[in-house]
C-alpha cells in the first residue's frame, strides 16, 4: 500500500461517489442558470489550484511534512501529478454541483427574482463580480436591486459548504489513478511506499 501521503491526498480529493440533489426547488431552470452563473466551471477548477493542494498536504498530515523535509519538492511534485486526475473529475461532475446549488438558490428566490438575477449575473458587471469573488456593494448604475445580491451574499456560507462537500467527493476511477500517479513521484524521489 502506498504511504501516508496518500491518505491525505484522498481527503483532498475525495471519498464518495455523488447524487444530485431530488427536489422541485432544483429542478426550476432559472435557479440552474443562476448557479452556472455563480459558479462557472473556470472558476470553480481554477480554485483548487496546485498550491492549495500542497499547502493542504503539508499542514493535514505531519508523515507528508516529514517526507518533504527529506525529499524537497516531493509535495508540490504529488500535487502536480495529481491536479489533471482533479480537474477532470470536476469537469465531470459539474452538473451535480449546479443541481445542489440550484436547489439553494431555488428554494430562497421566486422566479422573477430569479430571472432579475440571471440578467445581472450575465451582465459584464455582474460576471466581474462574480469574477473577483467581491463581497462589496453593487455597481452603480446597475438595474437591480441591491438587496436580491446581498440574498444572494447571505446563501454563500450554504452555497460555499456545499462546493467544499462536493470537491471532497470523487469519481469511480480516481483512486486507482491518484495511487498510480502519487507512485511515481515516490518512485521519481527514490522514496518508499510505506
């Protein structure tokens, strides 16, 4: 069996296939739209970037510390090999994080809220605050009312539990690979399995 390191990996990467969620709130179209539009799928991947994944490592498992203090660089070279195997499996798994969050969104907005909301969402300000993640106050000039965004700010601690449960989850065939790619970096720095 492989080492310490990939213990921790698995945690970075996940532990059980998903379900979508079941319900009316998650099905309405516009509460869809409105997750794809706060969280596009750039975006999301783009956040559990290499160097969260090594900073993560190095702090979760005292084993993973010890064996980058004897091989330097060996951390960032695990997370390397890793990242392509997590963005697939993200890609893939998009539409399940959009059902969750529609179902959030859903379930708190009517469809006229809803639809107010996709407009400004998809709007060039709207996306660049969605882009920048600001947790500031509207654009000026902008058509909608403020407090359906600061709503929209209220779910985020929901919204944002849900995008770390669904990034802990994993894809059939993503241990096998994590194994295979941990493993040759082992190999790579001449360190053992154990």
């Amino acid at each position: 069996m492989l080492a310490s390191g990939l213990g921790a990996m698995a945690l970075m990467l996940g532990g059980a296939m998903q379900t979508a969620p079941v319900g009316e709130a998650a099905s309405r179209p516009a509460a869809l739209t409105l997750a794809r539009l706060l969280y596009p799928e750039a975006l999301v991947v783009k956040a559990a970037g290499t160097d969260g994944m090594v900073a993560q490592l190095l702090a979760s498992d005292p084993r993973m510390k010890a064996r980058e203090d004897r091989h330097p660089g060996i951390v960032r070279a695990m997370a390397q090999a890793v990242q392509p195997l997590r963005v697939r499996s993200m890609r893939e798994r998009m539409p399940v994080l959009w059902q969750r969050q529609a179902a959030i969104y859903g379930a708190a907005f009517t469809e006229p809220e809803l639809a107010t909301l996709n407009r400004f969402y998809a709007s060039p300000p709207g996306q660049a605050l969605v882009a920048t993640m600001q947790s500031g106050t509207v654009p000026p000039n902008e058509t909608i009312p403020a407090g359906l965004v600061d709503r929209v700010r209220a779910l985020r601690p929901r919204t944002e539990e849900t995008v770390l449960t669904w990034m802990m989850e994993e894809q059939p065939w993503e241990w096998g690979e994590t194994e295979k790619a941990v493993a040759g970096v082992m190999t790579r720095f001449g360190e053992s399995g154990e």
